[in-house]
C-alpha cells in the first residue's frame, strides 16, 4: 500500500494567525497549488480520505476516487482559546509553559500534541486494516503529517515538530508487511527534500 500524505493549499488568513481547527478558506492560488501535488501522486487514488476542514474537503475534491472519507481524526490540532489569536498575543508564559512540554501541555480549552498524535494513530491503524487497497491519499494538515511521520520514524515528538511540511506538499509512507517506511518527505512539483 501507498499512503501519501498531502497538506492543503494556502490559505486566506495572515500567517501570524494561530488558526488550527478554524474552517478558513483557501487562497486564491489554491488551483495552481493543486496542480503542482498532481505532479506527485498517482493519477488516481483507491481511496482518499480528508479533513473535513474545507481547506483539505476541497482540494480531495479534485482528485478521482469512489468517494471521499472525511475523518475527524485528520483535524489539525485543536488550539483551543488560541484560536484565531495572533500568535503575538496570545499570553507568553502559556506559550512558554508549552515549549518546556510541547507532548503534554494542554492548550488552554485545546488539547495536547501527544492527544493530536493517538488520533493520528488511531487513523493509521484503520488505513492498515484496508485490504487490497493499493493507494491512499490523505488530504489533512502540517501538525497531523508530522505526528505520521514521528510514528513511523520512530522520532520525538519535540523533534518532529520542528520537520518542514510546506503547503500542498506531498509525503508518501509504503507499507509492506503491516510495517510502514517513508519514501519522501514534503515533496513539491518534482522537488524534494530528504528526512
């Protein structure tokens, strides 16, 4: 089985915004940006499951599957009493309470990374159990592919935090044998980056 693990497009919001689980919407560049991921999955996918955020439900849109699986477990981190503050003012002893225990620091009405992390798991067990599924595209968001990548790589969480995963970048896990590996991480229109 190949997984890829794709980020959603721009979106219309500032990039000092913490916005997590807001539904914002894409940018206008988003159609572009969905045509250079084609570049780097196959042309069609057995299965596609998404975020139910429009800025990952949209971009699914576009790819050719029988449907599409909307999972709750795909939503990026939940920031809580963060969300939609500028990251500039939201309070810095609590920003600094989770830095020195960014696992298990439970945003203010949010929830934990290592709590975004056993959702993720909990997808990626379901994804295993589908059989004679030859390709899977994930449509979801940075904080939920670096949680995918740390477990598989057997990283950190801290330190897979700090892994680079662009907007509409591709990260493609095999699976063989019920062990998974990655193939290429944060991969773009023909670039690509290593681990």
């Amino acid at each position: 089985m190949e997984l890829y693990l794709i980020r959603h497009p721009r979106v219309t919001i500032d990039a000092d915004i913490c916005y997590g689980q807001s539904d914002v919407e894409l940018a206008d560049t988003f159609l572009t940006e969905i045509c250079n991921v084609r570049f780097c999955v196959p042309q069609e996918f057995n299965v596609i499951i998404a975020s139910p955020l429009q800025r990952c439900s949209t971009m699914a849109q576009f790819f050719t599957a029988s449907k599409i699986i909307h999972d709750v477990r795909l939503l990026e981190i939940n920031f809580g009493a963060w969300e939609l503050k500028r990251w500039n003012d939201i309070p810095a002893e609590q920003l600094n309470a989770w830095a020195e225990d960014v696992e298990h620091f439970r945003i203010p009405e949010g929830e934990t990374v290592y709590e975004l992390l056993q959702r993720v798991v909990r997808c990626i067990v379901r994804i295993k159990a589908m059989r004679n599924v030859k390709t899977v595209g994930v449509f979801t968001h940075a904080g939920v592919i670096r949680c995918w990548l740390a477990h598989v790589a057997h990283l950190p969480l801290h330190e897979a935090l700090q892994l680079q995963i662009d907007y509409a970048s591709v990260s493609k896990i095999v699976v063989r044998d019920d062990q998974m590996h990655i193939e290429y991480m944060n991969k773009q229109g023909g670039d690509m980056h290593g681990l």
